[in-house]
C-alpha cells in the first residue's frame, strides 16, 4: 500500500517538472482527437482510440507505450498486417457500378492525385530526403492504410506524424473540402444537373472486375499489388454472391475491429518525444498543400472538360477523387443539395471517390517504384 502511494507520488510530483510538460502537451493533442471524435463524429472509431491511446503512452512511469509497441510490431512494422486487413473490409464496402456504368469517372481518381506529386516536390526543396519527401506526399491520398503502408516500406524516420496526419486529414474532410471547392467555381457550376443513367451493369462484370484490376496493376505497378489485391479481393467476396455473410463480416466486424486496433496501434508513436517536433507541424502543412492541390486538380479536370463537353459535368464531382471514401462523395453530395435541393450528385460523386480509391493505392505504387528506382 505504502509503495503504491509512493508511486502515485512521484506521478504527480512528475506533472509539475518541466520534464513531463510535453506529455501534458500530448494530453492535449489526445484530448482533442477523442473531442472531435464524440462532438463532430469525425471518424470516431479511429480518432477515439488514437486520442486515448495518446494518452495513455504519455503517462509517467507507465508501461502501456511498450504494450502497445508490441502491438505496432505485429500489426504494422515489417508486414502492414493491419492496414492490409483493413483494406479486405473497405473493398467489401465499395460498390464498383457507379463507375462501371460512367468509366469516365476514373479521370478524376487520376486527376485527383496531383497533389501528391507536387507535395513530393515541394517536400524535397524544403529539405527532406526522398524517403521521407514520399511518405509526406502519399498524404494526400487521404487514405490510412495507402499512407502507413507507403511510409514504412520506405523506412521513414517520420511514420507517427505521417499517420496523425493522413487520418486527421480523412477525418477533417468536410471541413478542409467545402472552402477549396467553392474558392475553385461559381454558384452556377455548383447547381449543374447531371443525370444518372443507371445502365445494368452485369454480375459477370462486376466479378471480373477485381480480378481485372488487380491484374493490371500487377502489371504496371507490382509494389502496389499488395494493398490492390486486399482491396479488390474485398470486393469480390461482395460482388460473388456466394459469400453474404463473409461479406457482411468484412464490412462491419472486421473494418471496425482492425480500426480500433489500428488507431491504438498509431498512438504508439504518438510519444512526446517523437511527436513533439518541428517537422512533425512541417508535416502536417505539406499533407495539407497535398490534400488541397489533390481537390484543386479534380475540380479543375471538370472544368477543362466542360470547355469540349455538350452534356456540362458539376465540377464538384472531381473533389471527390481523393481515396477519402465516402466522406468525400458525401460532402459533394451535400453540397449540390445546399446549391438546389433538387440536384442529386451521390451517385456521381460515389463513382469518381471510389476511382480514387484505386488511384491512390497505384499512385502509392509508382511513388514506390520511382524512389526505390533511384536509390
């Protein structure tokens, strides 16, 4: 009892050293994300663990950093376990049809990922080396898994605020989207009317689908074969019809559970003394610019082709081709419904964010391919 209170002593006494006061800062930090997780519904089931998972690696005298150390070892470091568990449940959510019945869509997946390779850029003149100027950009994919899978096959010496910052970014984009889109078109481009056609995109399409893709890009970009096969063999378990449950499973039990754990597994690298740094806000910064340049270049795609188009595009459609899914397509949603409450873009803008999703996970590949190519 008496070495119990001793300890709790010593914890408290700790609090009121200028030693501890980064750790006082990571409550903070920590506190914030669970705030914006239960207040604003901003990706709780990732913001609630990695905020109280921040805090809880930043207690004085507390053994829970090197627990959940462990736990980034298997789940993470080495072999990306959990991002690519995650990837088998985000690809049973998707459904492929708004884009296979308007494949034009895709532009904008590819479009949208400008940003990624400005940041790449941009972070190399600032002083990073190419390693980590990589895992910066892949930021602005706006997707978790693409991001922690790209930095830790690079080995990059900033993986904690690189997490932080690609699934703050997911979480914030209905706040970061809406201005940059307005700032990029008119109220008149904002209220365009597109029509759904729906054509009847076949079963047999929609099985070979995956399997197309994931050949492709084992083509093109082996690196990304990885995070594309988990994604699009997620999307065959739903789209056979043999495998309901198994589906069901995927989407709900296992994205939500692998998230969890994912997001106490990134708090483990929430430490003040790994966090707490310059570069940690420099990045944070760089993986904005990426985010705004990947909206800017998926709305602008829209406006060039309106130039040439007789049936006109709402540019707005072209922000949703960041991976952010189906954030993004919502927020664009909601968007056109605030401009005319009668012009219905989901169906649209759900085509253009899940051509994002491939997007990225390929454009994570190339960056890969081209930084591996030159070391």
């Amino acid at each position: 009892m008496n070495m119990n209170f001793g300890i709790l002593a010593d914890g408290i006494k700790a609090l009121f050293t200028a030693e501890y006061a980064p750790m006082m800062i990571m409550w903070i930090i920590g506190g914030t994300l669970i705030f914006l997780a239960i207040k604003f519904e901003m990706e709780p089931t990732l913001l609630l663990p990695m905020g109280f998972g921040a805090i809880l690696v930043n207690l004085p005298f507390s053994g829970a950093a090197s627990t959940i150390q462990h736990l980034f070892s298997i789940g993470i470091e080495g072999h990306e376990l959990f991002p690519l568990i995650l990837f088998i449940g985000i690809g049973a959510m998707i459904d492929f049809e708004p884009l296979l019945t308007n494949p034009k869509l895709m532009l904008f997946g590819a479009a949208a990922q400008f940003g990624i390779f400005f940041t790449l850029c941009l972070s190399a003149l600032v002083g990073f080396n190419l390693n980590d100027a990589a895992s910066i950009a892949i930021i602005g994919a706006a997707d978790g898994p693409t991001s922690i899978f790209v930095a830790q096959q690079l080995n990059s010496n900033y993986l904690s605020a690189i997490m932080v910052a690609a699934y703050s970014y997911m979480a914030l984009v209905p706040l970061v989207q809406p201005p940059i889109i307005k700032l990029c078109t008119t109220k008149k481009e904002r209220q365009i009317k597109m029509t759904y056609k729906g054509k009847k995109v076949t079963k047999l399409t929609k099985i070979l689908f995956p399997i197309i893709v994931t050949i492709i890009v084992g083509l093109v970009a082996p690196t990304a074969l990885a995070l594309i096969g988990f994604l699009m063999f997620g999307n065959l378990i739903r789209e056979c019809g043999v495998l309901n449950s198994l589906s069901e499973t995927a989407q709900k039990v296992l994205a939500n559970l692998v998230t969890i754990f994912l997001g106490i597994t990134i708090a483990s690298q929430m430490t003040a003394s790994a966090f707490l740094k310059v570069e940690t806000l420099v990045i944070i910064g760089l993986g904005l610019v990426a985010f705004i340049f990947d909206t800017f270049a998926g709305v602008m795609l829209a406006k060039f082709m309106n130039l040439f188009s007789k049936e006109k595009i709402n540019p707005m459609i072209g922000a949703a081709g960041i991976s952010a899914f189906p954030m993004s397509a919502r927020v664009v949603h909601k968007m056109g419904l605030k401009e005319d409450s009668s012009n219905f873009l989901l169906m649209h803008s759900i085509g253009v964010n899940v051509s994002g999703q491939i997007a990225s996970v390929i454009a994570g590949g190339l960056l890969l391919t081209i930084v591996q190519s030159m070391i």
